[in-house]
C-alpha cells in the first residue's frame, strides 16, 4: 500500500484585482477554491451569469406558482442557501464584467 502524503501548504492567490481569478464570494471558508477568470471573453461571462441567474429565477417563479407550500424552518433555510450561491455567482460574474467596462484611469481624467 502506498503511504499517504499531506497536501503541500496551501498558498492564497494575490487579492483581486491583481489576479486574473477572483475567488466567487460563495466559497465556503478563506480558501478558495471557486473562481471566476476575469480575463474570459466577455459573451462567456455575461453567459454565465444569464445562466446562474436565470436558474434561481425559475426555480422561484415555479414556486410561486404553486400556491401554498408549507415547509418547516430548516428547509426554507436550505431552499434560501440553495438560491442565494448562485445568485451570489452571478453577481461575483457581473462585478468582473462590470471590472472591465469600465475605463481604467490611474488619476487621468478622460472624456
């Protein structure tokens, strides 16, 4: 049987926006390993997030439709977590297209 080896020690990345991969705000503790590439083509950005978005929206409006539902505490709490990543996602995926529309000035004014 092999012996098992420990992982080497994890390094963080560099805080964004100094790194082409932004940790998505949904990992679940302070090592990442979640990201968006904020250097992707911007279609396959926005598309990722259309898609992120647009999941929990159905889900929602499905639910809605259905008049009443009754659930226990703890399953809403579920049902809220479940929507609220990739929502959370899709937001962290627009905040990268947003990064880079607009005009980067480093104390230039431009018209």
């Amino acid at each position: 049987m092999t012996p098992v080896t420990p992982d080497p020690p994890y390094n963080k990345p560099a805080p964004y926006p100094d790194n082409r991969f932004k940790p998505l705000t949904s990992n679940c503790d302070d090592m990442p390993t979640f990201f968006v590439d904020t250097q992707a083509p911007l279609d396959i950005l926005i598309d990722s997030a259309i898609f992120r978005i647009g999941a929990v929206t159905q889900v929602l409006e499905n639910l809605s439709m259905r008049g009443t539902v009754e659930c226990g505490s703890f399953i809403l709490s579920d049902f809220a977590l479940l929507c609220a990543i990739p929502l959370r996602d899709g937001c962290d995926v627009l905040e990268a297209v947003s990064q880079r529309l607009r005009p980067r000035t480093r104390g230039v004014f431009t018209a």
